[in-house]
C-alpha cells in the first residue's frame, strides 16, 4: 500500500473525510458552514489551482473579487477560459469557409461563450453565493424581482429609471420647439452670451435614439457647450415610429434634413447654416450634401461635422452579422404587423455586441447580487428606446450596410436626384471614435476616400457614445490629429498628435475658422421672437412619446 505522503492531496481519502468532519461542525451557521466546506475543498483543490494559476486573464473584470482567488472557484474560472481558448480557436481554425462566414461564427460563438460564463449562474458565481447566504437568500429574492420586471417590460433595465426627469434634470438646456413636421420637431436652444456667431448650428442626432445623448445633465452636454461658446444651436427631435409612419423611407429623413436647414436659413435671415449628423444621421447628411450639390444648392451648407459616420460600409463592423437574409427576413416578420420596428429588439442588438458589459453585468449586478439600479444618465439614455419605421429600416440595411451602394455614384436616388458622394465639396470636420464597435474608426475613415472637399479628420478615445460626449470639464480621454494629409488611417496614427482631454474645442476652432462674424443675440436668435414661434418648451413632446 502507498504511503499516504505520496498521495497528491487532492485524491488523499483522508482529505475528504477532513472535509466532511469540518463541515459538519459548522453546521448550525448556514454562512460558517459554506465557508468550513470551501475552505476544506479548498485544501484539497490548491495544487491543481495553483498549476494553472499563471495562465489566468487578470484583466477579466468578470472574476476580479477576491472570492475568485479562492481554490475551487479560481479552478472554475480556470476550466471557463480554457474552454473559451480552445472553441475560439477552433472555430478560427476552420477550413473552406469564407471570412465573413467564419466572422460572424466567431461573434456568435463568442456571445455563447460569455452567455456560458460561471458568473452568470449563483451556483457558480463565489460573490452571489456569499450575498445570498449573508442576506439569508433576500438578495436572491431581490433579483428576481427585477428579473421579473424585466420580463414584463420586455428590456433589461440598467438605471434606475425613477432618477431621471426630461427638462429637469436631463435635457434640461432651455430652449423651445420652433418648428414641427410629422416626423420630427426643430429645437431653437435659449442664447448664453450677448453676441452669437452668425452662421447658426443644426445638429441631426440619429433617430435610432433619442436626441439628448448630447444634451445629458448640465456636464456633459454639448448642446450646453455650444450654445455656450456662442454659437445659435438648432437640434432635431426625431419622432418614434408608429403605424402613422410605415410608409416612410429614407428620401424623408433626407427631405426633413433639407426642410430643417431651409426653415433655419429664412427664419434668421442667413445664406448657409453649420450642420453636425451623428451616427445614421451623418450617413443621411452626406446623402443630403450630395443631393444639395446635384441640384446648384451645396452653398445652403457651410460646414458638416460628421459624429461617428459612415457612407462606406465594405469595413462596417460587428453590425454585419446582423444583416443576412435569414435576419433580414425575421426582421420584416417582427415589423410587418404594425409597420415598424419595436425599439427594444434593436437595443438587444446593440447590447450583444457589448454583451460582457451591457447584457451580462446587469444580469450579475441586478439579477444575482440584487443590487439596486444606478443613477447613470448615460444607461438612462441607452435604455429609452425609439421604434423605427420598417420599410427605412429594411432599405439601410439591404441598400446601405449588405450591398454598400451609398458609396456607387448615381446607384442610389433620393427625392428623385441620383446621389454622387464625390459632389460633396463641403469642409468636412470627421471624429471617430477609436474603441468604437458600430461605426469602427476604419469605416468612419473612408468618408474621405468620396467627398471632395476640405476634410479634417479626428480620432477621439473611447468609442461611439464616450468619445463623442466627452466634455472639457472632465478632462478624460484624448484625441489625435495629423496635419500631414495621411492617406490610411494607420498612416494616421503613425503621425498622429495626441492631445489630452476633449476634443470639443478643437471642432469650435475649427468650426469659427469658417466664419467667426458675430451678431447680437436677439429678435430672431431668441426662440419664438421671430418668424418661428414657440410651439411647447424643449425638449418637446416627441421624445417623450412612447
């Protein structure tokens, strides 16, 4: 018979029956008698736990408690990367499949993989186990009343919903809708400062969100900023899609744009406007700029920003996966009933591709650890959602994002006018975010390669919400230039310049470079003084529709 100093410890019959008569006399606390028998396990699983124990991702933030360091949950962790490695792996290894096939395995695989995760299961997760025991299960009880809410909403919920009031305190910039069509609301913001540059600002947020992602609290708004720095800032409020709107396409968002600048133009009087399109809204804008150019009226624009755009898609990202005829075809069947798109299931889609932090997180967070929600107006903004009209949605996924026709001069017609992106002669200021997973830098990048115009382009930390909303004041993040006319983006970063902090005052320089007349800000510069009347106080009523 072996001696038992040769047994590894964790086949050692003796370790077991420590184990057992440990746990045992710990009985009578549920909390003493859970730790007693890890401990005990413990003992016996350190030499298999400590073999492997260089190999684990420490960057992980899923198994960053120190609960996870323990033997039997560090060997979890341990046996979940791996398996994670190895299907990865092989998946990438595959043969005779094309590498947009094998991308969109990955993604899928990958979304597997972190649905799979010990952390999200309480028999698994070493953290809830403890919570639920300290609590004596009324954690557990917790989560499941969020879970339960959840199920009845339809939506994960990531903020505390209760913390946050439309024009009290987010999107609370004073201001008034000036204008209104049955498919968006025009927001004239009250002027700051006595004298206000001449040439106004319309911004066109995407309206597969709702508008105040930059009009958040006071700190973090752009709006505010601009309107600060002096400059008269109109904003669109798109409208929600319901069944009054399931014949509209993407000729009117374009026909809104150009309503908006030339409402804008003969209210105050002016010969061209600044604009900004943030997101789809910048894809529309550059159609917008093209069509304007086609028909002798480019000089209605001074300047374009665009926030995180593209017009080429052939680099588009993750978003690819989604765009299939299998999807499409189930998204056709989803909308048909009432003519578009309920918002919450596109709000899944963006939430899988962050699926660690936006999906998985919240169920640990809320679920297991039954937490309360934060008071996070950025996760308020992300989780009110807007619908989408479904015939617009089907055509920018076939039209735009499958078969890239945007970027195929005279393939696509809007408003009865083909559209060329090399008409566009308009200075161009360009951010992208570096980080960014739904309009990836590279993608934003190639809006240079079609317009002919000035173009500066700007890379910001962070990615398609933080690096855009980035104000001054906190002093996070950075951004790069390159005034050497780089024709890649890597060339770019090679040469680039790294500035700390926001990018926001380099646009304003930019932006004043193109004209920095000032007037006085009155009559028409203040909303419902002027040709425009105020029809209600911002931030409105349709963004508040539901």
């Amino acid at each position: 018979m072996a001696d038992s100093s040769e047994i590894p410890p964790f086949m050692d019959p003796t370790q077991f029956m420590k184990l057992f008569e440990q746990n045992a006399k710990a009985t009578t606390d549920p909390l003493k008698a859970y730790r007693a028998a890890l401990d005990a396990w413990g003992t016996v699983l350190e030499p298999l736990a400590k073999a492997g124990r260089d190999k684990v991702d420490t960057t992980d933030r899923r198994f960053a408690a120190p609960q996870w360091e323990h033997p039997v949950f560090d060997l979890v962790r341990q046996s979940y990367q791996v398996m994670s490695e190895h299907m990865l792996a092989a998946a990438d290894q595959l043969d005779g499949l094309p590498e947009h096939d094998k991308a969109k395995m990955g993604f899928a695989l990958r979304s597997i993989i972190e649905a799979m995760s010990p952390a999200n299961s309480p028999f698994t997760n070493p953290v809830a186990l403890e919570r639920a025991l300290e609590s004596k299960g009324a954690s557990l009880m917790s989560g499941m009343q969020h879970l339960m809410q959840d199920m009845q909403r339809g939506q994960l919920t990531h903020t505390d919903s209760s913390a946050f009031t439309l024009g009290e305190n987010i999107a609370a910039t004073p201001g008034k809708v000036v204008h209104q069509t049955p498919l968006y609301q025009l927001i004239q913001y009250d002027p700051t400062t006595e004298n206000v540059l001449e040439t106004p600002l319309i911004i066109f947020p995407p309206w597969i969100n709702r508008f105040y992602i930059l009009d958040l609290t006071t700190e973090k708004s752009f709006i505010k900023y601009c309107v600060d720095q002096g400059i008269t800032v109109f904003v669109v409020s798109w409208k929600s899609a319901d069944a009054s709107m399931k014949d509209v396409i993407w000729d009117d968002y374009i026909a809104a744009q150009i309503d908006a600048i030339d409402t804008v133009r003969s209210a105050l009087d002016v010969p061209d406007v600044h604009t900004i399109g943030y997101c789809v809204a910048g894809t529309t804008l550059a159609a917008t700029l093209a069509i304007l150019a086609a028909t002798d009226a480019a000089d209605k624009v001074r300047s374009a920003t665009f926030f995180t755009a593209q017009v080429d898609f052939s680099t588009g990202g993750e978003l690819l996966h989604f765009i299939d005829d299998q999807q499409i075809a189930m998204m056709e069947a989803l909308s048909a009933p009432q003519g578009y798109l309920d918002g919450r299931f596109l709000a899944l889609t963006f939430n899988m591709l962050r699926g660690k932090d936006l999906i998985w997180s919240t169920v640990v967070k809320n679920y297991l650890l039954g937490e309360d929600y934060p008071a996070f107006d950025l996760l308020h903004w992300n989780g009110d959602v807007t619908n989408l009209p479904a015939k617009w949605h089907r055509n920018y996924l076939v039209d735009l994002y499958r078969d890239n026709r945007l970027v195929k001069p005279n393939d696509l017609s809007a408003l009865g006018t083909p559209i060329d992106l090399r008409r566009v002669k308009t200075p161009t200021y360009i951010q992208a975010g570096r980080e960014d997973h739904i309009a990836p830098a590279q993608s934003v990048w190639k809006l240079q390669d079609h317009f002919t115009g000035p173009t500066k382009f700007v890379l910001a930390g962070s990615g398609h919400i933080a690096g855009v909303v980035n104000p001054p004041a906190q002093i996070k993040y950075q951004y790069w230039t390159n005034e050497a006319a780089p024709t890649s983006l890597e060339a770019f970063i090679e040469g680039a310049t790294e500035t700390k902090g926001s990018w926001w005052p380099d646009w304003l320089v930019w932006l004043t470079d193109k004209g920095d007349a000032r007037v006085p800000a009155t009559g028409p510069r203040q909303p419902g003084q002027g040709a425009l009347k105020a029809l209600e106080s911002a931030p409105g009523s349709y963004v508040k529709a539901r």
